[in-house]
C-alpha cells in the first residue's frame, strides 16, 4: 500500500513537471515578446560578401562591421555606407582596402548615436582590381541589429 502511494505521488509529480515545463515552452517558443527578448542581429543581402560580425559599442560610440569577400576576386574596398533613420553614415575606417578573395576585413565608424538597437541599410563600395576600367561596385543589404 505505502509503494502505491509512492508511485503514485511520483507519477503526479512527474505529469505536474511536465506540463509546467510545456507551459514554459510555449510562452519562450510562441511570444518571445512577453519575457524581454529583443531581435538577434541579422543580415540580408551583400551579394558576394558575407558579414561576420557586427555591433555598437555604446561607451566608444562605435559601430563595426566584419565582412569576408566571398567573390571569386581580388578587390579594393573602396567605402562602406550605412544608412539608419535616413542618416547617411559614411566615415568607416577600414584596416586595409585591398581585400583578396577569401579573405576578412574589419571596418569602423565613430562617432555615431543611433544606439545599440537599429534597422539599417548597409552597402559596400568595391571595385574588382582584375579590370583596369571598372566602375565602383555597390553590395547592399540589411543589418538588424
């Protein structure tokens, strides 16, 4: 009788545990809104660049982008635009301008105050360095972040 008793109340127990746990999931899963979650940064777009990494160091006022160059050539990197509520941001400073194909470049803008949340449109100015008459080349896309 007391080993009924015990198995029963671990049986409740356990169904109690798992409908808690399913109660907490759905809420996590299906309304991210209500605990505080905000969006992750994302990216779109960047025909043949990949961004990396990206983010806002609000102390700094910084805001940096890592990008690798995904396309089949060497290029020259010749400036970065991001747009976020209609300001043009233009004055990144990139370590280097010459990209190889493969290769990753790290690029930063100071001085800027849009904050650690925004939605913006970014581009990549290049020009392929194998073609001796090619016009700068825009890569755009979108950065959550």
């Amino acid at each position: 009788m007391k080993g009924q008793e015990s198995l029963e109340m671990v049986i409740i127990y356990s169904l109690a545990i798992i409908v808690i746990g399913s109660v907490f999931y759905i809420i996590f899963t299906f309304f991210p809104g209500l605990t505080g979650a905000t969006t992750a940064p994302s990216y779109s777009g960047f025909s043949g660049f990949q961004i990396v990494q990206q983010g806002y160091i609000s102390p700094k006022s910084l805001f940096y982008i890592k990008f690798q160059n995904l396309l089949n050539e060497n290029v020259k990197i010749d400036g970065l635009s991001l747009i976020v509520a209609g300001v043009n941001y233009t004055n990144f400073v990139c370590s280097k301008t010459y990209l190889p194909a493969l290769e990753y470049e790290e690029c930063n803008l100071t001085s800027v105050s849009f904050g650690s949340s925004f939605n913006g449109n970014g581009f990549i100015y290049y020009t392929p360095t194998n073609i001796s008459s090619s016009p700068v080349i825009a890569s755009s896309g979108n950065i959550i972040n």
